[in-house]
C-alpha cells in the first residue's frame, strides 16, 4: 500500500512538472490581430510545446474586462492607450510595454472591381447620393480603427452625409464581417484584413498621416511577469524573424 501511494504521488508530481513545463501563455487579442496571432502562437507551440490560448474583442472591451479580472497574461491591444491605463492602474509591468505592430487602414469595397483611385471615386459617389447602401465601421468608443476611421471622413466631409447610413461594429472583426456579407457597400477596415481578400472587391488606402498613428503595444500583467513561458513568448515575439511575419500579414514596419 505505501508503495503504491508513493508511485502515486511521484506520478502526480512528475505531471505536475510536465505541466510546469509545458505551460500555457493567455493573450487577450485586439480583434485586427487575431489571425495573426492566431498563426503566431500555433508555430510558437510547436516549436516550444508550450500551449497559446487567445481572448480576442474589441480593445477597449479587452482592458473592461481585464480591469474587471479577466485572467490573462498578456494584453495585446489596437493602441497604446490601453496598456498605459493598465501600468498608471498598477495592474501590468511598465518595463514590459512593447509596439508589436503598426496598423493601416483601408476602405474595402468588395462589390466592385476597380484600380484604388476609381474606388475611391465611387465609394465618393456613392456616399453623396442618395442611396440606401450601408457603409461600416468600428466603434470609435472601443476599437481605435474605429477612430481611426472617423478622423478619414471627418477629413473627407463625410461624416454627415453618412451619419443615418453608418454600421458601427463591436470591433474591427465584425466591420469586416458586414461588408464581407453583404450587410454594407463599404467598410472601414484593417489593411491586413483586406489583403486576405485582395481576389474580391477593390481597396483605397489614406495616407497615414490621416488619421493618428495605429501603435499597437502589448503588456504583460503583473501575476505574469515572473512566469517562464510568458518571458519566453515575450522574447520570441520581439525576435527579427516574428517581425517579418507580422509585416507579411499587413502591418507597417516600426
């Protein structure tokens, strides 16, 4: 019987050093990224075995929900604003803060099949007439592609004409859902989700310095900054050949 319970004990604690081992890291994802950290945590995994589970919403329904106990390791937003909030609330490391990205935003028209200057021109068009067609877009409130898009038309004279016909999404993700079915004629959306569908529909890009910059920055919280895997993730997200690949998916170098 002793010998028993001793294997038993030595099982469990040989699981429990596996698991050590193995781990997890917990992301809490801005919704424009999460394909891409999708594919990021999948080659992290195998390469290290250690397991990636990903949160993904809005930014600001992100930081609401880790203020409120959200149980994550990292914070990955659409600004810089968020991860600052959590450092100034003592709930995440300042020294952590890193930009993993800079996004782009473009407006996708998936209906039509024109040269960039010529989609503009409609989507133009189409906006000062009178014309059913919905046009989408993040929530300024939540998501800072939304703002990001507001300030673009607010520059173009736009946000008038298209008050009664705007589609605001919970996050960028449903933006590009409303267009993507049909929902709107038009939708303001990340450059990395529009170069998934480059084959339908046509695409103009506003110069960055229409709107304010997209700093993507990520945070580690506090219960996490001691924990091996997270340090590692950390580490290999800041690596040379990750930054490639988030610039392959659409994002400016920095």
């Amino acid at each position: 019987m002793r010998v028993y319970v001793k294997c038993l004990i030595l099982a469990v604690a040989l699981w429990a050093s596996n698991s050590w081992a193995n781990g997890q890291v917990r992301l809490a994802v801005a919704s424009n990224f999460l394909d891409v950290a999708r594919s990021l945590g999948q080659q992290f995994t195998q390469e290290t075995g250690i397991e990636v589970r990903i949160s993904a919403a809005s930014t600001g329904k992100l930081y609401a929900q880790i203020r409120n106990g959200l149980p994550v390791d990292i914070f990955m937003a659409a600004d810089q604003q968020r991860p600052q909030l959590l450092i100034e609330e003592g709930l995440a490391d300042g020294a952590t803060q890193w930009t993993y990205a800079l996004g782009e935003l473009v407006l996708w028209v998936p209906g039509q099949q024109l040269a960039s200057e010529q989609c503009l021109q409609w989507f133009l068009e189409q906006s000062t007439a009178q014309h059913q067609g919905k046009v989408a877009m993040a929530n300024p409130r939540t998501a800072p592609y939304g703002t990001a898009a507001q300030s673009v038309m607010q520059a173009m004279q736009l946000q008038k004409p298209l008050e009664k016909r705007l589609i605001l999404g919970e996050n960028i993700a449903q933006t590009y859902l409303f267009a993507d079915s049909g929902a709107a004629i038009a939708a303001w959306v990340a450059r990395s989700q529009w170069l998934k569908q480059q084959n339908k529909g046509c695409a103009w890009q506003p110069a960055a310095d229409d709107y304010a910059e997209l700093r993507q920055d990520a945070v580690v919280l506090n219960p996490a900054i001691d924990k091996p895997e997270v340090v590692q993730f950390v580490d290999w997200m800041q690596s040379p050949a990750v930054a490639l690949r988030i610039q392959q998916a659409g994002y400016r170098a920095q």
